[in-house]
C-alpha cells in the first residue's frame, strides 16, 4: 500500500550501501558499519534535501513569535466570535508573510521516511507474525529480495553485525526469529544481553540528544511567545514528553531504527546552531544598516540644516539650448516700442505748437503795458517764457487732456 515510500527508501540506502561496502571491502566487520552507515547517509539525505524548508520553518517561527501580542489581542477582542477572530488571524498572518504549514512541513516529511525505514528493516527478517507481518521461515526469509535489495544482499544484511549485534534485531524480539540472523545449519552468535547493552546506551543517547535539541529552541523563543499557553504545552512537550518517549519505547525498535534517532538528532543540532547563527547575523546587519542610514541623514551637531538647492540641469553636448518663450519678449519690445513713438509724437507736437505761439506774437502789435515799461526781462534766446499762462504751460494743459 505505501510502495512509493517503501521504494524510494529502499533505493536511497542501497546507494549509501554500496558506495561504503566499495570503501570496507572484507573489513573486520565492513558489511555491519557498511550498513549501519548506509541508514545514517539515509537520514542525512532526507535531512539534506529537507535544509530550505528546514529554514523556512525557523523562519516562520520566529515571525510567530513577533506577532504574537498582536494575535493575543485578537484573542481577547473577538473571543466570543470565533469566525471573526479566524477571520483576522487569517488576515493578519497573511499581511505578515506567516505560514503555518512551514513550521510544521520538516516534521511532517520525516514521519513517511521513518515509516517507510523501519517497514524495510523489518522485512529482511520475515519471520514475524505480528500486525502486517508475514509469518515466513528462516529459509523463505533468506530466498527473497527486499524491495530494491536481491537475495545476496538479503543474505548480507542478515549476517552483518555491530558490535556483535544484528541491525533489525531489539529487545523484545523473539528467539525464535533469531534463526534466520545466521546461515542455515549454524547457531546463533549473539544473546539478548548483548543487544541490551548495544540498545540501552543508544536510547540514552537519542533522549538526552532530542531534550538538548528542544532545550535550543526554547531557549530562542521570546517572552511574548513564552507567556502563551498553547507554546508552553508545545515547550513541555518537546522538552520532557518526547525525551521520555524514546526512553521508554526503545525497547520496541531495532537498532537500525535507533540509529536513524541519533544521527537525526545530531544532524539537528549542527543545523539548528548554523541557522540560528546566520539568521542573527542578517537581523544585526539589518539594524546596523538602519542605525547607519539614520546617522547619514541625521544633521551634525551644531550644523544648520542645508537649505534646498535649486537643480539646474545642463543641457547635454551637442544640444542646442532651450529657447526663451517668445511672447514675453516681443510684449516687451512692443511696449518700449509704443512708448518711444508716444514720446516722439509729443515731442514734435510741442515743437510745432512752440513755433506756432512765436510767429503769432512776432506778428502782434506792442501793447502799452509791455514788459519792458513794467520793469519785467525779457526772456533770452527768443523763446517764450514758461509758466501757467505761457506756450509750454498751455502745451501740458493741452496734452493732459488728450490722454
């Protein structure tokens, strides 16, 4: 039914198998940590091909954790209205770039994997006949493939051993499916004592690993997200739960599937320590940039502010400069124009008045009552004398009342 986990399992530890039994060949004990290896590069793989999502979900969780007093907000606002509260959770993480499914999508991609290792482990040794197993002989179990492994390799796993130990054998396991760990004919070489003390210290190992492991990101949360409920069940969980989890039901799985644990949780630390390092990284370069930034425009002390400069754009070599607009300079030219021949025409109407007043008082007989019997000169140059009632005065008079 899950062949298409099943396989692609299979396929990724045959690789790893044969490239280090090319490495051990007829090493004391090669084919054991040749398969023991191929099941670590197995979890190393998953955890390879898993790195952005990985990424991604630490990501999301640290928006979470920012959010957070915002989402606690929501709660208490609309916490009588369940689908207006919904409503805005959805929007707000939405305005925020926040996923859910990420933080959850590394832990949901190792559940199949795990599945699909400890059914293949399982079927090198067919003897069983528990819930999907199929009850074979020792002789049937070591005359079939396993998936992608042929019956020579079958052969192989069975007879391989670390620290004395078969990979798919566990604690509980049934002597009499021992049988099909060692060719036909030959005894069993191993006790279940010897499998207790390889098992005990692994699952030792594998609790403290996952408790550390979860101890490191607890450590990371905020206080806002250390104050919620929901994160605190999650935090105790993974602290304790878990941990606890492993101890006690280590005894149920074979050591290959312990081994899957360790290196998981080793591969966990080493990532989660790099992660964690370059995201702080980029957030400290982050705010220095913005530090430096409001430092660059914030004015020096005791300096004035520097006033708006005019921008003045040349005009590029080659291009004729802009012309002025037209209008303006031929107005200008027209006004000065229409004032010079206003000026002139005045001009010449006074002359002509001037010359005419001359000759009429020229041609007029003296009056008794000259100027000169008065006693008043005689205006030199021969022109009239200016005033109100003389030529000049009577010319203004005359010219105001044109305009």
């Amino acid at each position: 039914m899950l062949d298409f986990i099943y396989w692609p399992v299979s396929a990724i530890m045959w690789v790893w198998y044969e490239a280090f039994s090319f490495l051990l060949p007829n090493s004391p004990g090669g084919d054991g940590i040749a398969w023991a290896l191929s099941v670590v590069f197995l979890v190393f793989t998953l955890r390879a091909i898993l790195y952005k999502p990985f990424v991604k979900q630490i990501r999301t969780t640290r928006k979470m954790q920012e959010i957070q007093p915002q989402m606690q907000a929501i709660r208490k606002k609309y916490g009588k209205d369940r689908v207006k509260m919904t409503e805005e959770m959805q929007k707000l993480q939405k305005e925020h770039g926040f996923n859910p499914l990420l933080g959850c999508l590394p832990m949901l991609a190792q559940i199949p994997v795990f599945i699909g290792l400890f059914h293949v482990l399982r079927s090198f040794n067919r003897m069983g006949t528990g819930f999907g197993q199929l009850g074979m002989t020792a002789e049937e179990t070591r005359s079939y493939g396993n998936y992608i492994f042929n019956v020579d390799q079958v052969q192989n796993f069975l007879d391989a051993r670390l620290f004395g130990v078969p990979l798919s054998s566990y604690i509980i396991q049934p002597t009499s499916e021992w049988v099909a760990f060692s060719p036909p004919g030959e005894p069993v070489d191993f006790t279940r004592l010897n499998i207790i003390i390889l098992v005990i210290p692994l699952v030792i190992i594998s609790s403290i690993a996952t408790h550390m492991n979860s101890r490191a990101s607890v450590a990371r949360q905020s206080e806002a997200a250390m104050e919620n409920p929901q994160t605190r069940i999650m935090n105790n969980l993974a602290l304790y739960v878990f941990p606890l989890g492993i101890l006690v039901s280590g005894a149920f799985f074979p050591v290959a599937i312990l081994l899957y644990w360790v290196s998981n949780n080793l591969w966990t630390y080493v990532q989660q320590h790099i992660v964690f390092g370059n995201i702080e990284k980029e957030e400290e370069a982050q705010k220095a940039a913005k530090l430096e930034k409001r430092s660059n425009n914030a004015p020096k002390p005791g300096a004035k502010p520097a006033a708006a400069k005019a921008v003045t754009t040349k005009p590029k070599p080659g291009a004729k400069p802009a012309e002025k607009p037209k209008s303006a300079g031929k107005s200008g030219a027209q006004k000065v124009n229409i004032s010079k021949d206003d000026a002139g025409t005045a001009d010449a109407a006074t002359s002509s008045e001037d010359s005419e007043q001359a000759t009429a008082s020229a041609e007029k007989p003296k009056a008794s009552g000259s100027p000169s019997s008065n006693g008043a000169k005689k205006p030199t140059g021969g022109r009239p004398a200016t005033g109100p009632g003389g030529a000049r005065g009577g010319n203004q008079q005359r010219r105001k009342k044109r305009r």
